[in-house]
C-alpha cells in the first residue's frame, strides 16, 4: 500500500524549499496573495471577504440570491482567517448543520437531523469515501441544506457538502506557503505555486505535510497531499483542465469516552484514552484523476463535461468501550480492522442555455451522468484471550492498551487483538441519471423553478463468508432501484435586493446505505428510504458583500420497515422542522462579521423520542476587525444546545445526552511586510470542558481545552 508514499513525501516536504527558492524574487501576481499585498484585503475587507455570489455545484452559475434553498459558502480567505483546517470546524460555524464522531476515521456531518458520511462532493463530483479532508488546495467549500437529488442524486438527505478546487491560472504567476505551529506539536506546511506556460496554459500546484496532535494521549499521526492542475485553452472558447491528487493520511483513532448511568459523559476519565497505541489506526492511500472541458457555444449556451477516476485503499482499526459501569467502575472494550480498497468512476456533462419561448425567458440545465464503484470491503473483530470474546470489561483505574496487551492498575490483565471474522463483501455499483432543470422567468419579479432526476440503482454484492451456514441465497444479491427525484422552486423578488422563495424537493437512500454494507435479508426486500423538503425563506443583499438569510422548513422520511405481523410491512415516517438565519459579509469596511442560528425539532420514527444528533438551538458568530494598517484581531463564539447520542425507544432505558456547551475563539492578525503576515489563532479561549459530538452513546468526543496556533503566511 506504500509503494509510492515515501518518496511522494519527500518531494512534499523538499518542494516548498526549491520553489521559495526559485521564486524568491517575483513579482506579486497570485490572487492568494493579493490579500497580504494590499492592506485593505489583509483581514476583513469586503474584497477579502466576500463570499462567492453562486453555489458552482448548483451548475446552471444562478446567483445565490436566485436559489430557493439554503446555502453557505465559506472562501478560501475565511477559512485561513479563522484557522480552520477540517470540514467539522467549518461545520461548528455553518447553523442547521453540527458534526458528529465520525468514529474517529472520518467526516460525519449531521444535515438538520440526518447524519451522514457520504453527502460529500468535489467540483460536484460524487467523493463518498470515507476520510478526513483536506482543504490545502480548496478555493470554495460550499453547503447546501435540504435534499438536493436533483444535481446531486441518490443520498444527501439533509444536504451536501461540495469542495470548489483550485486551478491552474492562465497568466498568473504566483508562489504562496503557510506554515503552522500549535500549542499541541502540530505543524502544517502548504505551498500554492501557479506558473503561466504561455498565453493559452498554466500549471499550479498545491503541497502539504500535516504533523497531527492534539490534547488526547497516543494521539499522533501524519498527512500529505500533492495536487498538480494544468488548464490549456484551446480557444477563446473552449477550456480543458486536468488534475491529479494523491493523498496520504495516517492518524490515531480515538473513540473517546463512554457515559454514565445517567448517560451522561463520564467527566472523570475525560483524560483516558481507550485505545491501543497500535492497534487503533487509520491508514489511507488515495489517488484521483480529473478532467474536465467547458465550451462556450456561444453567448447563450454553455456545454461542460467531466471525468473522474479514484482509488482508495484503506484500514482503520480501533479498540473503543462499548459498556461502563460506574458502580464497579468497569469499562467494557471490542474492536475491529476494517479494510476497503474502492475504485470510482464518474462522467458526467450538461448543457445550460437561455432562450425565450412566447416572450417567456428561461434557463434550461439539462445533463447526465454515469457512476460505476467497485468497493472490496472485510472486517475482522477483536477476541480477548481470557475469554474467547470480541468484548472484556477491564477496570477503568489506569487502564491502558499497548500492542495488544491489556494493563489495569499498571498490571497486565489480557491480552488481545483482532481474529474473528466478520464479513467479507465484493460490490459493484452501476448508476445511470438524467436530469432537466428550467428556471422560468414568468415576470420581471417571479421566477418559477421547475426539474426533475431519473436515477437507476444497480448494486451487486458477493458475499465472501465462508460460513457453510449461510444460505445460498445470500451469497450474491442484486438489486435494481428506480427513482425520479422532482424539484419545485418559487422565487419572487419585490425589489432586485430582496427574494422571497419557497420550495420543494426530494431525494433517496438506497437500503445498502452510503457506504453499500449489507443489502441482505430485509434489506433486499423493501424500497429506499425516501425524504422530502419543503422550504420557504427570504434572502436580503444588504449591500455588496453583505447579506442576510431565513428559512423555514420541514424534512419527512419514510422508511418501509418488517411490520408487527408477519408477512406485513409499515412505512414509518418521521418529520424535522426548523428554523435557520444567517448573516455574512462586511459591517464597514473595517468590520467582518458573521452570524447563524438554527432551531430544530424532530422526533425519532415510531419512538416519539426526539432524534439523535438534533440540537434544539444553535448559534456562531464570527467577527474580524482592522484595527490599524497592519493589525486586526476577531473573535468568535459557538454555542450548542444539549443534545442525545440515542433514540431506541425499545432499548434506552437511560438516553445517553451530551450536555450544551458554549466555546469562545479568537485571532490576531499582524502585517510584517507586503510579503509576510504572522497570524495567531486561539481556540476554546476560556478553556471550557466540553464535548462537542458523539458516535453512540459510549463513544464521546472530549473538546479540546484552551489552544493556540500560530501561522505565518507568505508570497515570493
């Protein structure tokens, strides 16, 4: 699996030096840079600042404004602004969106109530594996709320997450870095350099080494990424761009700590580490190819068509509690290894264009799109010699886990590791999509949004158990899902600043979920879960770089389910509404600032309990202000109601609850030249004892306390 790394790595951490090196005297050129040049754009102006006016996922390049959906868009700038460096910290400051544990291995995103580790997309582009982001070479990360088949397919049922890359510039040249150090050991070093190749090519690329660390004992690990871009125009009109990535992460898997009888964290082993320092691991090895050709056809119809192709080859293993009792104060372990080696392969085109029929103007997107996925997936579980079992309850007191061997009280007690089989599944995905959207104008004031997606399903799994048991029938299994996905939008503008929408759209899950497990048995039987969204809400453009979002809406699933009787089936159906506002842009030209709330109910279907990973309320803000030429501070807070890892009605005695919490941020900012900026981000300022998420209810994340990071950003 690490033919290729080391020596990928060493050009990662060697490149930055010979490009500083080599460009140490340039002009000035990249738009990266252009912000520690000019003072005005340095920290919070509206140039720096200004979010992106369209959601280039959406494909048809509609203004916000026009869009009867929520989104955010977080640039480039904000994000190194506030030194965010995961899709969870752009998470905490998004409303109607939290995080969830992910199980220490991946981004988990809970999209107003409906979790999910697949709704993640690059260049709208489908990106399910699961792993955790890097963002040294995003332009954009937007976030879209609702269900949003109609672009995106299958999945998304709460909303997507989409990654704008950057691209090869043609006529710039630039050279940027950043370099980090945290108060945990943490470093991260990034190069951004851009080279013109002639009047028609360019050639960029993006590096970067991540050392992790943080607060949670044996947590270490590493990170690296090198994404070289090239774009060639081929006329005035027509533009190819190719990209190849290579990723490689490898980090500590921490599941956190379990709860008490009253299902609350257990504070006092928040500084226990239920873990193995070598047995709880999480390896990735990833290489993807894009390319992409826009065509102007001419100044009303515009053609795009795209090609991507993936492989990842991953392990992750972990031992984690799954029991306390804190009347013994025992803490039961299991685990497992899980590998997946994934390919993907995606085409996908579309066609926009304006016309008018009968003195009606519209804008048609049409487009299709091919999805092929092979997905070779095992598990093995943990076995404890001392019994023969994938669980053992150890004593808390100074419990620790090394190469397998269990200590407690510092005398070793068991010992462990990982030889039960699980399973062992082949699959193979096939999916075949339409799509028409058509935003009418039917007046100067009111645009009628109307669209719809045809997706075919076809999902064949081979199952590789050996077990002379398991019936033949369940050994290979296919099945084929049909789905027309509809989207309704209402945009009515009183004044060209102001529109008021409503919409509806739908989406679908396929029974083999996102990440196509298991389709045996019920699974096999019963059609996808299926969730509506309806949504009003008006959008207010201030004033340039400034603007204001509300919404209001209401998300139903149903999900066919074995009924009570046998031989019969229910369709169980459960219902989330909400409230969002958000606020974003610039106060004065001195003065950033962004706001959101979010207000969400939902009950668990068939249990009246309200659902997991649903916070009644949430709220951020983040301000920066310029207080001089070269010095600018900000300052944030995110607050989180409480909040519960459970809903089974039928199994929670005691609902596990991760208790509100509210976490104070801030920056400083400081210009030591037209070259270089020293930027110090410190998070959880007043070093508040929090737990931000949950995987279940024995798996609790502990926050970080107070911690500080320094960058210095730079451009030769």
């Amino acid at each position: 699996m690490k033919s290729t790394s080391t020596i990928i790595k060493k050009a990662v951490i060697l490149l930055p030096l010979v490009f500083t090196n080599v460009k140490g005297q340039q002009e000035n050129q990249g738009d990266f840079l252009e912000p520690i040049g000019d003072i005005d754009e340095l920290v919070v102006t509206a140039a720096s600042k200004k979010l992106s006016d369209q959601v280039t996922a959406l494909k048809s390049g509609t203004p916000l404004i026009d869009v009867p959906q929520s989104a955010t868009v977080f640039t480039k700038e904000q994000i190194r602004d506030q030194g965010i460096d995961s899709i969870g910290e752009i998470i905490d400051y998004t409303p109607g969106v939290n995080t969830s544990q992910g199980e220490g291995h991946r981004d988990a995103v809970v999209f107003r109530g409906a979790r999910s580790t697949g709704s993640f997309f690059v260049d709208g582009i489908r990106d399910d594996v699961e792993y955790y982001r890097s963002l040294y070479n995003v332009e954009q990360v937007e976030i879209l709320r609702g269900p949003s088949a109609l672009f995106f397919g299958r999945g998304g049922t709460g909303g997507v997450i989409n990654r704008v890359m950057k691209k090869a510039e043609i006529g710039q040249e630039f050279t940027n870095f950043q370099s980090t150090l945290d108060t945990f050991g943490a470093t991260t070093n990034q190069l951004d350099y851009n080279q013109a190749i002639n009047d028609k090519a360019a050639f960029r690329l993006n590096l970067h080494h991540d050392y992790l660390n943080n607060h949670r004992d044996l947590f270490d690990g590493e990170r690296i990424g090198l994404n070289p871009t090239l774009t060639y125009k081929f006329s005035p009109e027509t533009t190819l761009r190719f990209s190849y990535e290579y990723a490689d992460h490898d980090r500590f898997i921490d599941r956190g700590i379990p709860s008490d009888s009253n299902g609350r964290p257990v504070e006092r082993l928040s500084g226990t580490t239920f873990g193995d320092s070598d047995l709880n691991f999480n390896d990735l090895e990833a290489h993807t190819f894009r390319l992409s050709i826009e065509h102007e056809i001419n100044q009303n119809w515009r053609a795009q068509a795209s090609a991507f192709y993936g492989t990842f080859d991953k392990a992750y293993a972990n031992f984690y509690p799954s029991d306390f009792n804190g009347v013994t104060n025992e803490v039961e372990l299991e685990g497992y290894i899980d590998r997946v080696n994934r390919q993907n392969f995606v085409l996908s085109g579309d066609i926009v264009g304006e016309f008018e029929t009968l003195g009606i103007e519209h804008k048609l997107t049409v487009g299709a799109e091919y999805v092929h996925t092979s997905s070779d997936q095992d598990r093995l579980l943990s076995a404890f010699d001392s019994n023969a079992s994938r669980r053992q309850s150890f004593s808390a007191s100074g419990l620790s886990l090394d190469n397998g061997i269990v200590r407690s009280g510092g005398t070793q007690v068991d010992r462990t590791g990982y030889s039960v089989f699980n399973d062992d599944t082949r699959v193979t995905i096939d999916v075949y999509s339409i799509f028409l959207q058509d935003e009418i104008a039917l007046s100067e004031k009111l645009d009628l949004i109307l669209g719809a997606r045809f997706d075919s399903f076809d999902i064949n799994m081979n199952n590789m158990n050996p077990d002379p048991l398991l019936p033949q029938a369940d050994r290979v299994v296919s099945r084929t899902d049909e789905a027309v996905s509809p989207r309704l939008g209402l945009v009515y503008k009183p004044v060209e600043q102001v529109s008021i929408y409503g919409s509806y759209s739908e989406t679908f899950e396929p029974r083999s979920g996102e990440q196509f497990t298991d389709i045996n048995g019920t699974n096999n039987v019963f059609d996808p879960n299926t969730f509506s969204n309806l949504e009003a809400g008006v959008k207010w453009d201030i004033k340039p770089g400034l603007n204001l979002t509300v919404a209001a809406f209401q998300i139903d699933q149903e999900s066919p389910q074995v009924g009570a009787v046998a031989g019969t089936f229910d369709v169980i159906e459960s219902e989330i509404t909400g409230f969002e506002a958000q606020l974003n842009g610039n106060i004065t030209d001195k003065w950033f600032f962004t706001a959101g709330y979010s207000y969400l109910e939902g009950d668990s279907a068939g249990t009246g309990l309200r659902l997991r990973e649903l916070p009644q309320h949430t709220f951020s803000v983040w301000n920066q202000y310029q207080v001089t030429e070269k010095f600018g501070v900000g300052l944030g807070v995110i607050y989180q109601d409480e909040t519960f890892t459970t809903n089974n009605a039928l199994t929670d005695t005691v609902r596990a609850e991760l208790p509100s919490y509210v976490r104070v941020d801030a920056a400083a900012y400081y210009k030591i030249n037209d070259s270089f900026r020293v930027q110090l981000n410190v998070e959880n300022l007043f070093d508040t004892e929090y737990f931000p998420n949950a995987h279940i209810a024995d798996n609790i994340t502990v926050g970080a306390p107070i911690n500080m990071r320094l960058a210095l950003i730079g451009t030769f």
